[in-house]
C-alpha cells in the first residue's frame, strides 16, 4: 500500500537578497533613476550597462571599472562619487521578509546563507547597511566565487560550505528559472513574491517551520 512520505527536515534556508530580503540593487528602474536625475541618456547606459555588469558581478571588474565603462567614457559634470552615492540610495529593506527569516532562524536554530548575484561593492554596501550579517552565516555571492547563477556550481558551493544535505535545504529567489535550477540539483524550491510574503509563510509552514 501506498505512503506519504514524510518531508526531511528543513535545517537550512538559502535565499537571495535582491527581491526578497532587499530590493534589487542595481535594476532596470534604478538605471531610469539615475539617467533622469543625472540627465543620461538611459538607452546608451543601458546598453552599456548589459555590455559589461555580469563581468562586474562576476567579480571580475570592481564597481569604478564599471562606471568609467558605463558612464564616465565621457567627462560628466557630475563625479564618480555622487553617482556611487546615488546608486546605493537605490536599496531598501523587505522588513517583513527579513523579520520572517530572523524568526525562523530563532525559533529552529536554521543555518542561513544568501545565494546572489551581486557586484562586490554593492554586496558589501548592502550586507552592512542593512545588517545582513546578524542572521546571514555565510554569503555566496557572485563576486566572490567567480560564477553566477543560474550556474549550478553556486549552489554546490553553498551545500558544500553549509555542509546540510541539499534535501534539509529550501531555495527562496524571486526568479523562478533559479529556482528550478536549484529543484533540479535537490534542494525544495519556493518562488518568492515580496507582494505575497504569506503565500512564502505558508509553504515554509508545510515544510514545518511553522511561527
């Protein structure tokens, strides 16, 4: 007779950071941003913007590279400075997601580690400000491993540095290709809207971790 298999434990949450825990860091709305504020003209950054930023977030070039790439092929009569300044201006928080992820992590004792793709000094920028750090045990992040999602290596590297079974692990990412990248590697899978934080709550719920 058939059974239903009882679910593994989940003893680790893997998550990304832009789109669920933070808004993106360096998006399509943010480039609008700054071309008005900046009076660039937005078709040309981004173009140039998709000619070099995987590089960046590969860690292969550091954020000033990229903006004498993207913007400063040119004099502006603004500096590299005010427009870093502008670009970390552009992050702010999910606070309901992070309490979420806090919570659990108290409540189960959860291993936790972001799994992103990021430039090094937007990650950094980002992981301090918004306190990551406290609740976050480790960051694989593009920029310092060298390869980016959809990658399969990325999350080899998160399962082999958590040292947690990849069936204890759930993946949360608000792109769904990720997440079925990371499904097809082992781990459960939940794509994440930041408009529907308990449709998230839910599915944790059913994998018992319940608040």
């Amino acid at each position: 007779m058939a059974t239903n298999a009882k679910p593994a434990p989940v003893t680790a949450l893997f998550l990304d950071i832009g789109g669920v825990m933070l808004t993106n860091g360096w998006d399509r709305k943010s480039r609008e941003a700054a071309a008005k504020n900046f009076n660039l003209d937005l078709d040309e950054l981004n173009d140039r913007h998709r000619m070099t930023f995987d590089t960046y977030e590969a860690g292969k070039l550091n954020l000033d590279e990229y903006l004498k790439r993207a913007v400063f092929y040119q004099p502006r009569p603004f500096t590299m400075e005010d427009f870093r300044a502008f670009m970390y201006g552009q992050s702010q928080a999910y606070p309901e997601m992070i309490d979420l992820v806090r919570a659990l992590k108290a409540k189960y004792g959860l291993r936790i580690a972001v799994v992103n793709n990021e430039g090094r000094e937007l990650n950094e920028h980002r992981i301090r400000a918004f306190r990551l750090y406290e609740f976050v045990d480790f960051f694989i992040s593009s920029c310092f491993v060298h390869f980016r999602k959809p990658d399969v290596d990325i999350w080899n590297v998160a399962l082999d540095i958590a040292q947690v079974p990849r069936e204890n692990v759930v993946y949360i990412d608000d792109r769904n290709m990720f997440v079925q990248v990371a499904e097809s590697l082992g781990l459960r899978g939940i794509t994440h809207s930041n408009k529907d934080v308990g449709q998230t709550r839910q599915k944790l719920a059913e994998w018992g971790l319940v608040l």
